[in-house]
C-alpha cells in the first residue's frame, strides 16, 4: 500500500518554515497522515484544521498527508510527528528539517463530486480520478466519497468498462509467452470456498499457464492470499512473480505486491472499512487485474445463495452480463459458471483452516472435504474446456491430475519457487459451539458465521476461525458440536463465543 506520492521539488523550494521530523510508533493502514501541535506557529499561521490535505518537503520531494492536531505534550510545537512507515519512505532522520504546506487543488475531486450527485464518468475523468488514487493525492475521506457514489448507482456497461480501464492504466501490465494465458476468480461472499490454490495447481499440472494474482480479505475471513501466505510466501515482485511462472507455469500471489492496477487495493481498503463492494468496483477490480496480469481467458465463480454476496439467480445473471459486456470491451475472454451458495465450503473459515483442507484435497486424504474437491475439481476442468479441450475429456483430466498426485507435486513445487512451503499453524485456543437440541440441519447464515470468524481474528490472526462439522441435510442430537472456534486470545475466543450464542440460528435445525 503506498504511503503517499514522491515527487521530485525544485532545487530552489527552500525551507521557508523549517520543522523537525519526529517518528511516532503508530501504524496507519497505509494512510499517509502527520501530527502538529495545536500551537505550532507554521500550522497557526497557514491556517491547518485537523484532517487538512498537507504537502510536506523534505530532501527533495514532497509528499501528501492528512494533517491530524495534539493538543498535550505529545509534540513540540516546532516538531512533525510522523508514523515510522512513513519516516522510511521520505528517508528521514529524527530531528531532521522538512517544510510542511498548502498543496494543490485536486481538479479531479469535481468528477467525484458530479458521480455525487448522479453523473455517469467517461474515461477521462476516471482516469485522472484514479491517477490521483494510485498517487496516493486523495485522502480517505475523498476515496470514501467516490466509493459511495458507484455503490450508489446501478452499475452501466461503458462506465463500468471505462473504470476498468483507468484501473489498469494505472499499473504495470505482465506479458507471457503463452497464446492462452488461464485464470479464475471468485466474487467471494462464500466462507470457506478456497479453491484457487487446487485449481491452479491443476491447471499448471496440465502445462497450461496460470499466473494467479489474488487479494486478501475484504470484508470475509480470509482472501485467497491470507490462506496461500500461511503456506508459502506471497508478496513477490514482478521479477520474482514473472520467474515462478516460468518455473513452474503457475503461481499464487498477492495482487497487491506486484503494481498491478493498484488503485484496487487503496480502494479495498477504504470497501472494507466501510462494508461495501459495489458490482462496478467489483467487476473493475476483478477485470483491471486479470488484464494487468497478462491473462486471456478467465473462468468466473459466481456463488448463489440468500446469505452469499449474489442472493438469486436473477441478480448472478445480471453480474454475468455485466462481466461479459466489460471484458469484451476490454478484449478479454470471459466464462462465468453459477456455484451453490447456500453454505460454507468446506471445514475451515480462516486463513490456516482454509489451507489445511486444500492441503487435505490436494493430498487425495480420505477426510478430505469432499464439496471442496468436487467444486475445484469442476472449475479446474472449466478452465480446461477454456484452453481447448473438449468438454467430455475435461474433468476426467483434472481428475486424473489430483487422483495421480500430480497437482500437489506441482503446488509444493509452486511453494518452494515462491520461497518455500511450510505447514499452516494451529489455534492455541478452541471451544466447541454446541446445538441446542436435535434436529435436520436446514439453513446457515453465511455472513453470521463468517463474522464469528472474524470475531475471533480472522484474518489478522491467521490461525484464528471456525471449524464445521456438519452439512446441510446432517442428523444432529442434542450437544452434538455444530462447530469449533479457533483464537489466539481467550480474549476474541470469548467475544465471537457470546456472539455466536446470540445467533444460534446461523445454523438453523428443522424438527426431524
């Protein structure tokens, strides 16, 4: 995540009002912001409110950040406390000299302003709105503006493409030498659905080329990052990325790592504060990065359930539109495929539960998750059928690649390129969650349980979730455990127990 914009200033900018630079142990999340005393004469006499838009100089270069005041002893009132990320990147001493000022008017704020109040955005204003996101020039509260709007408009096909389009402007874009380049993605809002690792192992197996870049969580438990990175290393640069593939024909990375349309991920980070991921960011987010990563043809996993982010078919079929009309804009090969989402997939809900049962699946294991094997397997052989193969053939192919062990060879193999395999962790902590009479199990509430799971510290806490253990359809008794929360703290182990208590119904029994 970028901690604001560098810029290279004039030699003859000097330091009219100098400050000294003063490192404070607080982390940001990325947002560039500093601290000045209430009674700073510089921040008097240039008239700085709390959360102002600041230039600061120092060696050279400038750098925007949101201006916060301390009102106590905290700072001197001719000191600039910055957070230590933000100190590395000016490449500042403590006690150094920077200046700190107005900065420039942001044109591109009235083109959020008019998406405000309705307007549909061309390329062109998209363009220099995104451009200034991915230069770090908006504040939280200017990205949060911009956010709101798109989520509040029913997507549209050219501006949805023309969003895409600036997303990818944005970054750099990876070239391969493949004629068809595979790739999947799922739209999430599925606890548990961890396929990608299984599926890209598949597919590279096959020899086909799948350079996979994914996010980490929005607002679930754990992004497919989240699970890969308790299992091998994900933040590769584009060099590093571009040499595992070779290796290998395929990988599993952080999208974020690599300055592929970063925009996106300023723009998660401001979704998963705010809970909200509109199908135009959604459907730019996705495709911007499936372009910036060289891919030609995409296979897209669309989960369908009353508690999953597509609640009906009718809404999946309108995003299946929308994805189709959007990339062939944008000149990608798109399939999407309707999956079951009515419960989790699965066990585990949690970065390291998730990757203990891909590690089950890809290990042919007889307590394997089966709905896990079978859904990667299906997407697997959906992107064969993709790359040319015949349809009939498909699946008994991804099949015969994880029975033959095939695919996990070639997922270790994709670890050690990454920087090396290593065994997912386990929670110090559980307690069982116990069903409160017998009966059928008939429903889950996706999203209860996977705020249990993020009660609990998923995915900060990477061992942290819940464990299923039953099925829609199950017999249950009296006592039976329904699940099992893992923590890292009694602390968040307590607090999602209290809240899965008080929403007992997220897995719901009807009379036998």
């Amino acid at each position: 995540m970028r901690e604001g914009v560098l810029t290279p200033t004039s030699s003859t900018d000097a330091l009219a009002h100098p400050l000294r630079a003063r490192a404070l142990p607080i982390e940001t999340d990325g947002e560039a912001m500093i601290f000045m005393h209430e009674d700073c004469p510089v921040a008097r006499s240039e008239g700085f409110r709390a959360r102002a838009r600041v230039e600061l100089v120092a060696r050279g270069r400038t750098v925007l950040a949101t201006l916060y005041r301390a009102t106590d002893n905290l700072l001197a009132d001719d000191e600039v406390g910055l957070p230590h990320r933000l100190m590395a990147r000016l490449s500042l001493a403590e006690g150094e000299e920077l200046q700190v000022r107005h900065p420039q008017p942001l044109s591109s704020l009235s083109h959020v302003r008019a998406k405000l109040y309705g307007h549909r955005l061309d390329d062109n204003r998209l363009g220099h709105i995104i451009a200034d996101i991915a230069d770090g020039r908006y504040s939280d509260v200017d990205i949060a503006a911009f956010v709101s709007a798109f989520a509040a408009q029913p997507a549209q096909g050219e501006e949805t493409a023309a969003l895409t389009r600036a997303m990818l402007a944005a970054g750099d874009r990876l070239e391969w030498n493949a004629d068809r380049v595979m790739d999947k993605h799922c739209v999430g809002g599925l606890p548990g659905n961890r396929t990608t690792p299984i599926v890209v192992s598949i597919v590279a197996a096959a020899g086909l080329t799948m350079p996979k870049t994914s996010s980490r969580a929005i607002t679930s438990p754990a992004g497919t990052a989240d699970a890969m990175e308790t299992m091998a290393p994900v933040t590769l640069d584009v060099a590093a990325m571009q040499k595992v593939v070779e290796r290998e024909g395929g990988c599993i990375v952080w999208g974020g790592s690599v300055n592929l349309s970063p925009a996106d991920d300023v723009l998660i980070r401001i979704e998963r504060a705010l809970d909200v991921d509109s199908d135009a960011q959604l459907v730019a987010s996705v495709l911007s990065k499936k372009l910036a990563a060289g891919s030609t043809h995409v296979l897209l996993d669309l989960p369908v359930g009353p508690t999953a982010k597509i609640r009906s078919t009718g809404d999946a079929d309108a995003l299946a539109r929308l994805l189709k009309d959007v990339a062939l804009q944008c000149g990608l090969h798109v399939t999407t495929v309707q999956t079951d989402g009515t419960q989790p997939v699965g066990r585990g809900i949690g970065p390291a539960l998730e990757a203990h049962d891909v590690l089950a699946v890809l290990a042919n294991r007889d307590d394997a998750p089966q709905d896990l094997k079978a859904r990667a397997l299906a997407l697997a052989a959906g992107i064969l059928e993709l790359s040319g193969a015949p349809r009939s053939d498909a699946l008994h192919r991804a099949t015969q690649l994880l029975v033959e062990g095939r695919a996990e060879s070639k997922f270790l193999a994709i670890c050690e390129a990454q920087g090396g395999f290593k065994e997912p962790g386990r929670a110090l902590q559980t307690r069982e969650f116990l069903a409160a009479r017998a009966g059928r199990v008939a429903t889950f509430d996706n999203r209860l349980l996977a705020r249990t799971a993020k009660l609990a510290g998923a995915p900060q806490r990477a061992t942290a979730g819940i464990a299923l253990h039953v099925k829609s359809g199950d017999l249950i008794e009296e006592g039976q455990p329904l699940f099992t929360i893992h923590g890292e703290s009694m602390g968040e182990l307590d607090y999602a127990f209290a809240f899965a208590l008080r929403n007992s119904d997220m897995i719901r029994l009807e009379a036998q």
